[in-house]
C-alpha cells in the first residue's frame, strides 16, 4: 500500500487537491491498480487558507476492500509514503483545529518517504522550518508558486499535472511518467498538459534528509484526555478578559491562534508609523496590542496574513506584507523595535527587500510582484 | 474523467464518486420530479450535484430549497401524494428536526425515498457518523437500507424506489449510510444507463390515492380510535409484503446489471462453517470482511454478518445464518442509554430474533466508532478474539480513552 497525502490550503487550493488524488484513482484504475481517495473529513466546511488534507490509497495487489480496510476506513491518515505540499508556507506548521496544537508539515512521513513540495526556494530553507525526525526520508523539490487554482472556479494552471508528473518521479510505483503523460493527454485532450507534466517530471529534484535535519519543534503537541479526566456536559473554557497596555497585554485563546494560515506577515516600520490607529481598528482577527506611546504591537501567532492592515495603513510602505517563510519566530516586533530602532528597521528592510507581494486569488494568478527601488531611511526620534 | 464503457451497455460509464455523488447520481437515473434541500453536512453533497445537473439541462425536476428539515420533509411527502417522484434527505440533528413528517410519511404510506447520511447527534458539534438518527425511526413504518459503499448507495436508491413505490408495498424507504467516511470518499462506481434505469424501475403510480383535480381526495382525516388499529395493521401487512419485494427486486438488479447481491437483507463473509460471528453494518463492514478473511486463513472459524436492510428486519434470514454460530458478536455505532445490559439498539433486536431460535449463541456487544471514530483492523481483529472468548463481558467499549 502507498498512502499519499495532499496538503493544501482551504477553499483557495481545494479543486486543485481533489484533482490530484482523483487523477491518481483513475491512474492506478487504468493501469489495473487498486486506489480510492477520500479527505480529511473535519476540516469541511473549509475556510479560506486553513490547512486541510486530502488523501489517495494506492495499491498493486490488494483488493479494494482489502486496501480501505488497510487504510483504516479513516477519516485521517497516521502516515504517509508520499507527503504532498502544494504551498510552502505550510511548512511552517499546520493548525487544523483548536486544541490540536501546531503540528509538523512533515509528521505522516514514513522513513525513506517523500515530502513532495511545491516551492522555488531552496531545500535548506524548507528544511530549516521542519521538524527533525530520527531516519532519513527524501525531500523533492518541483519548481513553482503556491497556486490558487483551486478555486471554486477551477483557473487552470497546470499544477494538478505537473504534480503528478513529479509523483511519477518520487514514486514510480504508482505510474511510469509515460503512464502519466498518456493519461493526462486523453484527459484533457491536450499535448501542451501531458508536456507540462513530463517537464515538471525533469524538473523536480530529489534529495535526502538525513536523520537529525532540521529543528527541535518548538511547538507542543497536546495529547487528548481519557473519559475520566474532563468534567461531564459539553463545555470548553472560555478566555478570561484580560488586558494591559503593551505588547501581549491582550489574553487570546491560546488552544487556537491561526498563525499557520499565512502565507506572508505584515513587517511594521514604527520609525514612520503615525499612529493613526487604522491597523488596530481594522484587523479582522485582534491582533494588534496598543502600547503605552500609541504604537501597535503585532501578535504573530494569532495573525492570519490576511493583509487588511497593509491595506488600510496610509503611510507609504510603513506597513507591508512579506514572505512567511522568510521569518524563524513570531516575536514581538516591538519590543525588537525599542532595543534598538535603528537594527529593527534595517531588519525589516532585508526582509522587505524589493519586493512588493500583492496577492490576487481570485482572479487565480498567483502573486502580483511590483518591484520598488529603495525604501523610506530610518526615522530618528518619536513621531508625536 | 468518465471512462466509456463497452456500446450496448447497461452502464453508462464508470465515475469516481463520493457516496453522496453516487445518490445523486440515483436520485438523476430514477428522473425526480421533486427535489426538496435543506443543507447539512453530509447531504449537501447530494444538493450540489443535483443542483448541477439541473443547471446543465441534465435533469428536469423542482429543486425546493426549504427553511428547515421540518419543511423539507413535509414538502417531499406532499408532492409524494400528489403522485410525483420525490427524494429528500438529511443526517443527524436535522434528520430529528424532521421527525415528525417522518412520522406522518409512513402512516400516510406515501413511497418517498430519502437519504439520512448517518452523523452524531450535536451536540457537541461532530460530523462524523453514528447511526442513532436512523435507527430512531426504525419502528415508525419506513423501510431502512444501509450502504456499505458507494457503489451499493447508488444500487440501493435505485431498489429503495422500486420497493417503496411497489403497489403491494407504498412505504417510504430511507436509505441509510456513514456520514463522513462513505459519504466523502471517492470510489469507481458503475452508473447505469437512463434507459436501463428505466426498464427497471416502473413510472410512479400511486392509484386511487393520488391527490389530482381529477381524483380528489383529502389525505389524513381525524378518524380518532375506530380507524388507527386497521390502519396499524394495514401497514404491518405491507412492511410484511416488502419482503417478498426486495427479494424481486434484487434478484432482477442483479439480472439487468450484473451485479451479485445474494440476498437483500444480509451478507455472509464466511459465515456459514463460522463459530464466531461479528454481525454489523454500513462501512465498518468493509473493515470487518476484511479482517474476516484474514483470520480465515489463519485456520480462525470466524466470520462476519452484513445487515442491509434493517427494517423489515430478517429476523429469519439472521436465525438461519447464525444457526451454527457459537458465539456472536455486535459492532454498534449507536448507542442505547440505559438499555438492558448497557448495550446498543441492534443488540435489543438481533437478541430478541434469536430469542426463539434453536441455535441459542452467546452475544456480546461492542460498541465502537461513535461519533466517526476510525474502526482499525486491529480493533475489529480484537472484537473478534473477545467474542469467541466465553469470559469476555457482555459489552465493551472499543477505542475509547481510558
């Protein structure tokens, strides 16, 4: 049995998730293969961003009955041959849902398995955001944006095909890349398709992580109670009002924080910061803590990188959205500020860089990229 | 991608398909004329494919969309009266919501078919399936069919409306099936042909008692205590006759489109020559088979029972398969509070058929996979070993945290 696991992001990536593990049913079906699919049932109904999973059971010899009893008839899957990513940020951890914790993008995978993601970055970023785990498996790399083709309308990218290109490469038990390429050609009735996975087959890269790679997690991994340790009814605690000016001052759920849903974070330069209040009033999710000298905090964990406050911020590139994967911790981005204002915003301006990321998912594009030519210099002294 | 089957088929083509998508697809072949929604998670998988083939010519048919299961079901059974093809459906809570249409359906014996995608009873809120909201309705006159796979859901609709609209019969039929794991994942299923379909299943005719201009009737009069116990029986009688019809009614599906039930009610992995018999139903069924065979080989007399169709119960098709068994044992996704010995719903039954049967094996109950809890090989493996051990207690908790 090959069990294969398709991490993406929900609503935006859905359709694009089912093609993959449907196309791979069909695949194994034509060959005379045994493979169903099937998904994470909780995480319907799928909000926009949160991380969610669909899986396909792959088989040579078993009977279908044989291979979904194999298979657990589970709504979740324990562990995975192939981990599929099909956003990057994700490696930063996933929160399916609260009391769940922030779990590893790599934790399904078996040793000698793939993690298939896909990225333009290079392995050792990815790697550097991983847990380590105690035996090797493989990492493979096949070139390209998170995409948002997935959408309730389906704006074809070619990712769905190019990833099962590259899984013919990871995993050529399942198909032959000749195998794919035929499929996706009858499919679609399209040679530029069954091209674009045989390319994507060439492209991807495959290397191994050893035994050791990676971080110690820094998340902890909450284990469910027995019946008799949790009181009778059904209730959960509620957050206690709580609040004090400065940074953190704000109690927040700490059992669900949502920070995993971002894939950029906004990058604050309080030097020019008016203090309009505007980010504060207007976050969705309460992430910004006031303090004392009008300035606002921003709490990481609990930020979704919707991108509101980037948005309604009317000070030129005080605030901005960056990359997530660009960033190793959520840590107060004020309190970094008042050590030293002058290394922050140099900080922040590398990891600004000269990019400017403008999200588009609705029209299924991918990211706006504008380029600027320098930013704003550092600011001494309060604005009052 | 629908793969074309062989010209001259009876099938249409063989589609991945999640088990809603499947009933969609029956509910599309048997050419509804009403459609009645109320979203719930797992029905509205249903309600997005027929939503679909409406927009796109393939289906002509009234999409009611209601402001409750409550009026959902009442318009279902309405337009059931007045000799339109109706098909509805809900899960859990919204099932209950319901019930009193449900109720009035089966007394009114008017043939609406409907689907109840087993899900736990919120709260707390959970989707996954537990097969309480079924099982409720079970003495009030419906008739109950679980699917163990998507395949079978589609099979299953499609004989639910051949059994419910038989002129001998004229009972609604629900057909039942996991919320969550069946309802979601995705199978290779054989769709029939329209015209196949059509052969199979005769138009809905409901006779004298169509409510039309040109026959006027008024349906469900006060009759108070000198009509209710005829009426009682009358039904009693029909469900009696529904027997007789799921046994056509198979038996001529499998005819038309090869397929290999070999009886309506149940079905035997090994059970025959089996000491211990693990007895269950919708897709733990599949684990339980499995398993089953496995053991088989191992040289373990064990076997498993599939139950199908719940109501009529096959009180006789049970004591025969059982005949030779030792011990038995029950999966439960149910659960029965303060029933005797703690056990579940199905245990109270499947005791009291075989209360006056020769064969007297000893029962026990597990009751697992509550609330869309996985049931692994490993636990139906121990559900096995505890049955046929004589010193296991009579109902267990499997997979839960101590």
């Amino acid at each position: 049995m090959i069990r294969l696991e398709v991490n993406y992001r929900g609503i935006f990536q859905k359709t694009l998730a089912y093609h993959i593990s449907g196309d791979i049913v069909y695949i194994a079906h034509k060959e005379g293969k045994t493979a169903f699919s099937n998904g994470r049932y909780s995480d319907d109904p799928q909000r926009n961003g949160i991380p969610c999973a669909n899986f396909a059971y792959f088989s040579k010899d078993l009977s279908e009955e044989d291979l979904e009893a194999e298979a657990s008839a589970s709504m979740d899957i324990k562990e995975a041959e192939v981990v599929i990513v099909v956003d990057d940020t994700m490696v930063k951890g996933l929160e399916p849902w609260g009391g769940y914790g922030i779990r590893p993008i790599n934790e399904k995978v078996v040793k000698n398995g793939v993690m298939l993601i896909v990225s333009n970055r290079k392995p050792a970023d990815l790697i550097a955001q991983m847990e380590k785990k105690n035996y090797d498996y493989r990492l493979a790399i096949m070139p390209g944006e998170a995409s948002f083709a997935g959408l309730w309308y389906f704006k074809d990218d070619m990712t769905d095909v190019r990833v099962l290109g590259a899984i013919a490469k990871v995993a050529p038990e399942i198909a032959s890349i000749d195998t794919v390429a035929d499929y996706v050609s009858t499919k679609y009735k399209s040679k530029e398709k069954a091209a674009a996975a045989r390319k994507a087959y060439d492209e991807v890269k495959v290397s191994t992580v050893k035994a050791g790679e990676g971080i110690v997690w820094p998340y902890p991994k909450p284990v469910l109670p027995g019946w008799k340790s949790f009181d009778d009814g059904v209730y959960v605690k509620g957050v206690k009002r709580g609040f004090q000016m400065g940074p953190r001052g704000q109690n927040r759920n700490p059992d669900f924080k949502r920070g995993t849903s971002k894939t950029q974070r906004p990058v604050v330069r309080f030097d020019i910061c008016t203090k309009c209040t505007l980010c504060w009033y207007d976050c969705p999710d309460e992430v910004f803590d006031p303090t004392t000298e009008g300035l606002y905090d921003v709490n990481y964990e609990y930020c979704t990188g919707c991108g509101r406050c980037a948005e309604v911020c009317p000070v030129e590139d005080c605030i901005v959205m960056v990359d997530e994967l660009k960033f190793e911790n959520q840590d107060s981005p004020y309190v970094l500020y008042k050590k030293d204002p002058e290394k922050y915003v140099k900080w922040a301006e590398e990891k600004k860089g000269h990019e400017r990321l403008m999200p588009s998912p609705v029209t299924g594009k991918g990211n706006t990229v504008t380029k600027v030519e320098a930013s704003k210099p550092f600011k001494k002294g309060v604005v009052k | 991608m629908a793969v074309k089957m062989e010209t001259k088929s009876v099938f249409d083509r063989e589609e991945l398909m999640t088990g809603t998508d499947a009933v969609a697809e029956a509910v599309k072949l048997v050419d509804v004329d009403v459609f009645a929604a109320y979203p719930i998670r797992p029905y509205t998988g249903v309600m997005d494919r027929l939503a679909k083939f409406i927009a796109n010519g393939e289906l002509d048919a009234e999409y009611i969309v209601a402001d409750g299961e409550h009026s959902q079901f009442e318009i279902g059974k309405h337009a059931s009266s007045v000799g339109a093809r109706a098909f509805v459906g809900s899960s859990g809570t919204g099932w209950l919501y319901a019930m009193e249409s449900i109720g009035v359906t089966a007394t009114d014996r008017l043939p609406l078919v409907a689907l109840v995608g087993n899900r736990a009873l919120d709260d707390p809120g959970a989707f996954g399936v537990e097969h309480n909201d079924a099982l409720l309705v079970r003495d009030l006159g419906w008739l109950i069919g679980w699917a163990s796979t998507a395949q079978e859901a589609l099979d299953t609709t499609l004989i639910a409306y051949r059994v419910a609209e038989d002129p001998t019969v004229r009972m609604p039929a629900a057909v039942a099936m996991d919320g969550g794991y069946l309802t979601h994942s995705q199978h290779m299923v054989r769709v029939p042909t329209k015209e196949a379909v059509r052969d199979f299943l005769p138009a809905y005719d409901l006779g004298n008692r169509r409510m039309h201009p040109d026959n006027p009737v008024s349906i469900a009069p006060q009759v108070n205590e000198d009509w209710v116990m005829e009426m009682r029986r009358q039904n009693y009688e029909a469900s009696k006759r529904s027997r007789k019809v799921l046994y056509s009614a198979y038996e001529e599906y499998n005819e038309v489109f090869h397929s290999e039930y070999d009886n309506p009610f149940i079905e035997e992995t090994n059970v025959e020559d089996a000491d211990t018999v693990l007895v269950g139903m919708g897709s733990a069924s599949v684990v339980a088979r499995s398993v089953a065979r496995e053991m088989r080989k191992e040289g373990k007399k064990v076997g498993f029972l599939k139950i199908r169709w719940y109501r009529p119960y096959p009180t006789d098709e049970i004591r025969k398969a059982l005949s030779n068994a030792s011990n038995v044992g029950i999966i439960e996704r149910n659960f029965a509070m303060g029933a005797p010995d703690g056990g579940a719903i199905t245990m109270q039954d499947l005791q009291s058929a075989l209360y006056d049967a020769k064969n007297h094996p000893r029962v026990v109950d597990f009751i697992a996979g509550l609330g869309g809890r996985e049931i692994s090989k490993t636990e139906v493996r121990k559900m096995y070993e505890m049955t046929a051990d004589k010193k296991s207690p009579k109902v267990s908790w499997i997979g839960l945290r101590e």
